[in-house]
C-alpha cells in the first residue's frame, strides 16, 4: 500500500454553532461515568446528521479557541508482535504501548494499557519531551524512532509486572504509526433517563509502517466511538437507527493487519470489511 488520499474531513459548520465545554469540566463529567465504549466506522454524513439531531444536548471540548486537535501516536511491540499477538489470540491478559503527541497544545505521554485476567482494563502515562514537528507523512519523528531505553522501558515494564502480565522477550520497538484529528463532545440530555456521554469523532485516520514507509487512509469513513453509562447514550441509538452497529476497532491491530495482511486477523475481519481503503 503506498501514498493515500487525505480522508474527506468531519463537517465543520455544525461544530462551530455548538457551545463550548472546557477539558476540566469534561474530565470532571466523564469521571462520574461508569462507562461502556463502543466505536463505529461511519461516513462523515452520519457525523453530520448526529450534530444536527444531538445538537440541543451537546457541547463540544474548545482548548484555545480550538475544537478539532491533531493527534500522532507511536505504537510499540516486540519483534514477535507480542502484543498484537496476544490481542489477536484474545489472552485475557495483555498490553499495549504507545507514545502519543497531542500536536496542537506540544504535550506528548508514554500510554501503557493492561488487561488482566480479570478483565480489568487500566492505563497509566508517562509525560515526556515533546517531538520536533511531524513530517508531512504520518510516520514517527525522529525522537521517537528508536528502541524503548531508560526511563521509558523501565516505566513499561513497572505497569506490566503491577498488572500480572509476563515481560515480553526482547526490546520494545514501533512497529506502527497512526496520525488523526479528533473531535470531542459532551452528551448530557435533558431527559433524565439518559446518562451523560462523551463522544469522540476521529477523522483523516492514516496508518504508516515506520519501517517500510507503507502507509494507508481512510478516504470516506470516520471513527466515532461513545462512551456512554452501562445504557447506550442517545447517539448509539441514532447511529443503530441509521444502520451503524459497534465494531471491534483497535487503531494498532487493524493497522497493523492493514499493513502487514500475512498476520493473522480474524477477530477484525468484520471492521477490515467495513474499511473503504484506496487503491495500492
């Protein structure tokens, strides 16, 4: 797969009419939230008609007079691919690790998830330097090209002994690259059946391999993912209404099945069916 179209991206003209909800008070709403998320891959005309029928009961996260943030992550593995393994196979005890940039406000976190045997899930972040800028592609800068050394290494491999899980074998490198832009709303009806929820809306998703400079995009689709109390919020119910079900849809392992097809996919195969990708 070589150089892609940029994805068409979400409407703005309804997000500049919404009123604006600042990050402590959006942190603040979502952290009394017992919360159950669920993404979608829709056309951008699903995110359009959300905004129009949601739009007395929403507000959308403004940092700056900003309302739409870049976002570029690093995802790192074992030469196996321990961890896309251990999802791909479904082990009830995995992990995953990345380094995310927040290119708008020059923030950028190490980010460990675990999943117990429990089926707990948890994440923790280590706050680190900020790359220079990104290059024109989506691939990884410079400072985050190399191997997980130091501090950062250290850090992964505290999270993954507190969570139970088994040290991988061998050094963590990047094995993928993700670029994006996110949108973030705040759901809270007035009717009182419905709880709280967030949004987020994901567009112009581009996935490159560090490595072989492979890269692909979405060119239609955008990702939506709610996160609603243990009832789906009003916009699972719009998007069920529209013909949207939730899918399995984790940025690294369907990339990474995107870039490398020899790998085994089958608990994606549903959402790489869904994904309208250009031609190689």
């Amino acid at each position: 797969m070589s150089d892609a179209p940029t994805a068409r991206p979400t409407p703005r003209p309804a997000l500049l009419d919404l009123p604006a909800i600042g990050l402590e008070q959006l942190t603040e709403q979502a952290s009394l939230m017992t919360r159950v998320d669920r993404k979608y891959l829709v056309p951008a005309s699903a995110v359009h008609r959300l905004l129009q029928e949601m739009s007395a009961d929403l507000q959308v996260l403004e940092i700056a007079g900003r309302r739409t943030f870049g976002y570029r992550s690093v995802y790192y593995d074992t030469a196996q691919l321990a961890s896309y393994r251990a999802a791909a196979t479904g082990r009830r005890r995995r992990f995953k690790v990345r380094r995310r940039d927040y290119l708008d406000t020059g923030a950028a976190f190490l980010e460990v998830k675990t999943r117990t045997g429990r089926g707990e899930s948890s994440k923790v972040r280590l706050a680190l330097a900020a790359d220079p800028p990104p290059p024109a592609s989506p691939g990884p800068s410079p400072a985050s090209s190399g191997d997980l050394r130091g501090e950062a290494a250290e850090f992964v491999l505290a999270q993954l002994a507190e969570a139970g899980i088994p040290v991988p074998a061998g050094a963590l490198h990047p094995v993928l690259a993700t670029a994006y832009d996110r949108t973030t709303l705040m759901a809270a009806p007035a009717d009182a059946r419905s709880d709280p929820s967030r949004i987020t809306v994901d567009a112009a998703l581009a996935w490159t391999d560090p490595v072989t400079g492979a890269s692909t995009s979405l060119t239609e689709l955008v990702v939506v993912e709610t996160k609603a109390g243990t009832r789906p919020g009003p916009a699972d119910r719009l998007l069920w209404a529209l013909g949207h079900r939730p899918l399995r849809l984790s940025k690294y392992a369907v990339g990474l099945a995107l870039l490398r097809p020899e790998l085994a996919a089958n608990r994606w195969h549903r959402t790489l069916g869904r994904l309208d990708l250009p031609a190689a």
